[in-house]
C-alpha cells in the first residue's frame, strides 16, 4: 500500500504521538477524539481533525484505534461499522480484554471492515520517537496490507497470527513492564540513599547486565523526581493491571512477581498520584523508606 491516506481515532498520550509521526512519514492523518484540545494537538502536527469517528472511517481505508476503554472500543465499534467499506482496515492498538476485541471485531465484519489486533510495546515517550513495536495478529493478507503503516509510527512489528495472540503478547510484556519499572525505582532508591548520584546511577545500571527498558526509560524521571509529563498514567495502567489478573486467573498461571506490585500502584492511586507517570512508584518507595527511619 503506498503512503496516503491514514484514520486516526484515538488522539491521547499514544494517538497523537502515532499520528505526528505518520504526518513526518508522508501519511496524510485526519484523527479524531471527543477532546478539542487533542484535535488541536493534531492540526499543529499536521494532521486534519474531524468532527466524529464516523467522519474518519468515511475519509480512510486504513484506521488505527488508540481507545481508552472497552466501552469506549464498542461504541467506535458501532459508529464506524455504519460506513460498510470491504476493503477497510481497522488497526485497533489499545490493551483491553481478548473478548471485548473480539465482539468488536464481528461487528465491524458485518460492515465488511477487518478489524486487526493489534497492541503496542513501548511507552508514551516512546511512542514520540518511533520506538514502538507492533504485536500484529488477525488476517496475513490484512497485517500485510498495512506494513507500510506500521512503519510509519513504530519501528517493527510481528505478525502473530490469529486474532487475539497480540494481546495475549502484550499481557505477556506489560507484566514484564509492571516488574520492571517497580524494580527501576528499587534500584534508584537503593543508590541514592547509599550516597550514589541517582543519574549516575541510572546511566550506569542502563549500561549493565541489570538493565531493562524501564530503567532506561523512567529510571531518569525516578532521577530527577518528576513524574508530571506522564507517558503512561497511574490511573491508566490500573486498566491495564486488572487486564492481565484477569487474564492470569483464566490461565492458572502464577505470577507472584506480578502480584507483588500491585500494592505499589494502589498506594500511588493513595497518594493523589493517578494522573502521574507510572514512574511515581519511585515516590511511592521513597515515602516508605521515610516512614521506616522515623
């Protein structure tokens, strides 16, 4: 498919990154989402804002969904199939229930659109510099169809076969992500209050066996203790965490590692730090650590 036309419907922390991108790849973008602030963060990347979904779905072939809830996912759903356009491509990139996905994708079949699953690795910041990887999975012909896309917002993608494996891989990698960005702000704390300069040791862990992607994307916002440009939201990635139990328990697969930091984005919740980045666990921590000395 060569570069034209992209829908982009969704235009958060991930959306717009993913549309300012496409715009730089040569893609014209028109996006919507019910925030005028978003579409307007949308024209000044270049990109066209439109008054609804079903305007999207109307202009592109190709869509992209970036959405923060199932509900909000089976109302697009609805508005969208509404355009009955066989060769369209729905390229839905949020992290949300397998079932969920599911009914959204029958009823766009019934319009005659594709709906593909599927999710992202990689962060807010992340998402800014094309840092993202694509875990496609749905319809070969489809996944093909839209390579040229993907590379327009991420810097690969797999092809995982039938729909509903890229979220299965994505619960997979946000455990991971769950692990290690707790462990990133043990690491943080432990040299700091061991005299150590905390971006020191951020730069040096990063460049060592113990390093995550974690380390290396939020261990500098553990450094300086600013967690207000938020690249994934506390309130957020509560979302996300209740997906994988979920989908833990459904399985039978043990995960006390996982388990274990729950309590640690409860308390950031606690502690009024729901629209913060994720990275606040770190603070989270430090208050503890406080706590024990007095």
């Amino acid at each position: 498919m060569a570069k034209s036309r992209v829908g982009m419907i969704g235009l958060g922390i991930m959306g717009s990154a993913m549309a300012a991108n496409l715009v730089k790849g040569g893609f014209e973008v028109i996006g919507y989402d019910p925030v005028a602030a978003c579409r307007a963060r949308l024209k000044r990347s270049g990109g066209v804002p439109a008054g609804s979904a079903l305007e999207v779905a109307r202009s592109a072939d190709v869509l992209i969904t970036s959405l923060p809830s199932a509900k909000v996912l089976a109302q697009v759903a609805a508005e969208i199939a509404g355009v009955k356009n066989r060769r369209q491509v729905v390229i839905e990139t949020s992290t949300l229930p397998i079932p969920d996905k599911e009914a959204a994708r029958r009823r766009l079949a019934k319009s005659g659109s594709t709906l593909l699953d599927c999710p992202l690795s990689g962060t807010g910041a992340q998402a800014r510099t094309k840092d993202l990887v694509v875990y496609a999975s749905g319809p070969t012909a489809a996944i093909k169809r839209c390579v040229p896309v993907f590379g327009g917002f991420a810097r690969g993608h797999y092809d995982l076969g039938r729909f509903g494996n890229g979220s299965k891989m994505k619960f997979a990698a946000n455990l991971l992500v769950a692990i290690h960005n707790v462990s990133a702000a043990e690491a943080v704390i432990l040299a700091r209050k061991s005299g150590i300069d905390a971006a020191l040791a951020v730069k040096v862990l990063g460049d060592g066996a113990g390093s995550s992607r974690m380390l290396q994307v939020r261990g500098p916002m553990m450094a300086k203790r600013s967690y207000k440009d938020a690249t994934m939201k506390v309130e957020v990635w509560q979302k996300d965490m209740k997906i994988i139990g979920e989908f833990l328990r459904e399985l039978g697969s043990p995960a006390p590692l996982f388990q274990a930091t729950k309590s640690i984005y409860n308390a950031a919740m606690m502690q009024g730090l729901a629209t913060a980045d994720t990275a606040a666990v770190c603070a989270v921590l430090e208050a503890r650590a406080r706590k024990r000395r007095r």
